[in-house]
C-alpha cells in the first residue's frame, strides 16, 4: 500500500506550543498516542500510496464502505446498496445525515467528483488502475475517453450507480482503499494544494485535522458532525512518526506510545520476554519483495534477474534476519487467499546450496564472477530490519561474485523515488493487500499501475490479467486465470518476492478494540482507552 509534504517552517510556530501539549491536553480528553513507523507524505487520498498514509486517512475521511475493528466491510458513507443479477451494477443509497466537516451534505456527485478525478490523468493518481472494473475509467485515464462518460452517475444527491465492465468480485471489498475516499470539491477549487493543511482539510470521518508537525506528529480530533460521532470515544489522536523502531520500544516502555505498527526484530526475544501479551504477532496478508528495474541493462536480461532471485538464501532472512516473524516467499501472492493458490517459483523446492551453483553457472555463462563482478545497488527505506535484510542479501551475493553497495533514505523519500521511476537496480518494497484477493497483489505488475516500480511489461501477464478479469462471473476459472498470470510474472521475474509478512505491533493493555485481523487494520473510531 504502498503521497505533497508540507514544510516544516509553516508549522515552526505550531512545533513551539504542541510538543509539549499534544501528550498533556489541557482538557480530560481521552487521547491515543499512536507510533507511525513513516513519515505520510500527502493527506490527499488520491496522492497516497502506503499503509502510513492509509491508517490516517481511515480516521479522516469514509468511503461507500469500510472496514471495521475486524477488517470485515460494513456501511460507510452509504447505509445500503443493491446489486444487480449480472453483478455488473451497484446502487449505493448513501446517508441522509451523511455531512462534511464544514456542515455540508455528503452527495452522490461527490462521489462522481472524486472518482472521475481519481481517473483524471491530471491527478497524477498511484492507484488509478484500480478503478479500471469500472466502465470506461481506463479509457479517461490513459486518455481514451472522456470523464462523464465514466460509469459513475448520480442518480438523485443519495443515490450513486456504478457500472462495471464485468463482474468484479473484490469490489465492494475495494471501495474500502483510501484511493477511493470522497473528497470535497469546493474545498479543493478554493483552495488548491493547500486544501490538506490543518484547519483547512475538509472531510467526511471520524476525525478533523487538526496539526501536521512534519517528521513529529499529526493530530486528529473527533467529528462533533460525523454521523456515527456518538459512538466514537476518543477524542484526540496523535500519529507520532519514529522511524527508529528501537527509539519507538522505548517511547511505548515510557509510555509516550500507546501503540506502534512495527519491531526491531533483531530484539524480538527480549521484547517478548519483557512485554509479554503487549507483543502482537499473527498472519498478515502481504508480501515484502525487491523490485527489479527490467527495462535498464543489465536487469532487462531474465537469465540475470532469476540468478539473484535464485541465489538470495530466504530460509536465513526468515530465520536469522527476521527471527521467525517472517515466512520465506517464492510467490507475489501470499498464502491466505481462499480458493487460490499461489504460484511458485520454480527453484522453490530445490536446496539452497543447489540454487546457488545454479546461479553461478548463470552469471559465469553471463561474463560474470569473482574476477569480474557484477555490480549491483539495493536501495531500501529506513528500518533496522530492512538494513539487516540489505546486508544479508549483500553478503549472500558477494562470493558468486556479485559486488552489493547498498542505498538507504526515508521511507517517504524512497517510494517517492520509486513512484517517479528513479534510476535504480533493485528496490525494497512491500505490498499489502488493498483487498483479500490475489488482483491486489498481482495488479501492481501491470504496464499501467503506478505501483509498478520495475517498470514490468509483459503482453503475455497483461492478456492473462484481461482473461482473468472477464471471468469475474466464474470464481474457480477466475482464480485459475491469475495464478497461470502470476506464473508468467514469477518466471520473468518481475519482482523477487522474498517474505511473507506477518504483523508485529506492540500495544498498551490500556486500549480496547484493536483487534489482530489479516489485514492489520486497526480503525481508531473502534477503539477506546481507559
């Protein structure tokens, strides 16, 4: 999941009077101090491609559905839909006390507002491709076809119908994605870029924004106009970014941190031993991976990409790196997804040391070797754990004669890199799902996702995606369909999928309603604090 940053001079003023009162409110208001492990470069739904941004903009805006404590999708800004027999049209009947921040109605046109903008070539949108079920999205935003002529109509100011090109089983599922939030056009028109800044955000939510101290923290307060706002029970929610998970232990030890979404898992051991059931580890639907650039010499050549991938010893990374928190990966799609399963890796089941001689032979036969190494770049964002991995992978490689140097920024700099398709070898990156199907984690290889940081372009994957997609009404022959897609993109190695991801929070017994689920998200209008 996998962005326009506001300077840190604009908030110098409110730095000044917040660091400190933003952990002691004058008030007794109920406040949860939540650790964010990046920095979220945009508040703009559809500028944001990553998890960091996606758990803030659940507590500030809702969409047709979404997600509750348990990840399970329930009604959002529409209290009901209707959907018709060929599953190709949805009806959503949205909220008649459905009201922005500002006091002004929720309609149906904001939602056709949004989305046509989402399409809009113009937006410059991460996720615009996942809009393309719906009829004619495609066609606007490779500038085939004109906005109106989008499937998206209001009907009346409550009634909003979608029309998709077929049967799309994931998409009510889908509408939960931050991508696909309402945003107010009056706000945006008056105001331009500076629509996401404190004071000015309008949204439709749980919570208002109310200060963004870059690289400190971003508060949130509750909606008195949300519709549900009776129900909410908090009243303040401070995202405190630490990028450092070892300083972010010891801000939860000293109770600045309510919670945070990550673990130096190099202290996994003593953290269990000294936070005991505070420890939140389990099953999470996502997979970390390196994007490789395909379309720049030597990484072009698919002989070269299968050696590295076959050469990177995953059982260590699992085991040693990551300590068990972590499963070795030889697919994009992780296990978990009922009805498919996931294809493999050819090399999967062959020994470690087998897949190296194998390598070898391939970068030897490629000019390749201790006397003349390959050179290689691996670029990664910060985190103990993904320099460990970096360093790891660098000494696995070195003695097939492959000569690693190793490239580290800020999350928020690195997918930006990524996004405006940087110069690079290989890239880390993650992917969790934006929905329980494997399209999400197979759509990011498409020549038309702006989550295709390797810049894969397969006519081969793009027709099995295509056939995939038609199938919609056939769940067995569908998921058929995208396992022989992802077969295609695993044998050309458009990315080197390496761990399956587990979540690993810390959290304070103190919080009530964050409940562990798959997809690791943890709603802040569910919770409450003692």
């Amino acid at each position: 999941m996998l962005k326009t940053l506001l300077k840190a001079t604009v908030f110098a003023a409110t730095l000044a009077v917040s660091v400190g009162a933003f952990h002691a409110p004058a008030f007794a208001d109920t406040v949860y101090n939540r650790g964010s492990a990046a920095e979220p470069e945009s508040l703009d739904p559809h500028k944001t491609s990553t998890i960091y941004e996606a758990d803030i903009l659940r507590d500030l805006f809702q969409g047709l559905v979404m997600q509750d404590a348990k990840a399970n999708v329930v009604p959002g800004a529409a209290e009901s839909w209707t959907v018709s027999d060929d599953g190709t049209v949805y009806t959503f009947k949205l909220r008649k006390d459905g009201v922005w921040s500002d006091g002004s109605p929720v309609t149906a046109e904001d939602f056709v507002y949004s989305f046509r903008r989402l399409e809009d070539p113009a937006t410059g949108a991460e996720y615009a491709s996942m809009l393309y079920p719906i009829k004619g999205a495609e066609d606007v935003n490779t500038k085939k076809g004109k906005l109106e002529d989008m499937g998206v109509k209001a009907i009346d100011d409550h009634t909003l119908e979608i029309t998709l090109n077929a049967p799309t089983p994931y998409f009510l599922e889908m509408l939960t994605h931050q991508a696909n939030y309402p945003v107010n056009k009056a706000s945006i028109e008056k105001l331009g870029a500076d629509w996401i800044k404190p004071g000015k955000l309008v949204s439709n939510g749980a919570y208002t924004l109310a200060e963004w101290v870059p690289n400190d923290h971003i508060k949130l307060v509750k909606n008195p106009k949300f519709w549900d706002a009776d129900t909410v029970k908090l009243d303040t929610v401070n995202y405190i970014t630490t990028e450092d998970r070892s300083s972010a232990m010891k801000r939860f030890e000293a109770g600045e941190l309510d919670s945070y979404n990550d673990l130096p898992t190099e202290q996994l051991a003593d953290l269990k031993a000294k936070f005991g059931d505070k420890i939140h580890i389990g099953p999470y639907l996502g997979t970390f991976y390196f994007a490789i650039k395909t379309d720049k010499a030597p990484w072009d050549n698919v002989e070269l990409r299968n050696a590295i991938s076959m050469a990177i010893d995953r059982d260590f990374l699992a085991e040693k790196v990551w300590q068990n928190s972590m499963l070795p990966a030889y697919s994009m799609v992780p296990p978990g997804i009922e009805g498919y399963t996931p294809s493999m890796a050819k090399f999967a089941d062959m020994a470690q040391i087998d897949r190296e001689d194998e390598a070898t032979k391939i970068l030897s036969k490629l000019g390749y070797g201790p006397d003349k190494p390959l050179k290689m770049q691996i670029r990664y964002n910060t985190s103990e754990n993904n320099k460990n991995t970096a360093v790891a992978i660098q000494e696995q490689l070195k003695p097939l004669g492959v000569d690693v140097s190793l490239i580290n920024t800020d999350t928020k700099t690195h997918y930006a890199f990524l996004e405006q398709k940087g110069d690079y070898d290989l890239a880390r990156a993650g992917w969790i799902a934006d929905y329980k199907d494997p399209e999400t984690f197979l759509g990011i290889s498409r020549a038309a996702s702006g989550n295709n940081y390797s810049r894969y372009n397969s006519p081969k994957f793009e027709e099995a995606m295509n056939k995939a997609a038609a199938d919609g009404g056939q769940p067995e022959k569908r998921m058929k369909d995208l396992a022989d897609a992802e077969q295609i993109m695993i044998d050309d190695v458009g990315n080197i999928p390496l761990l399956y991801y587990s979540y690993k929070d810390i959290v304070s017994p103190k919080l009530h309603g964050f409940v562990d689920n798959v997809m690791d998200v943890h709603p802040s209008r569910f919770i409450s604090k003692d």
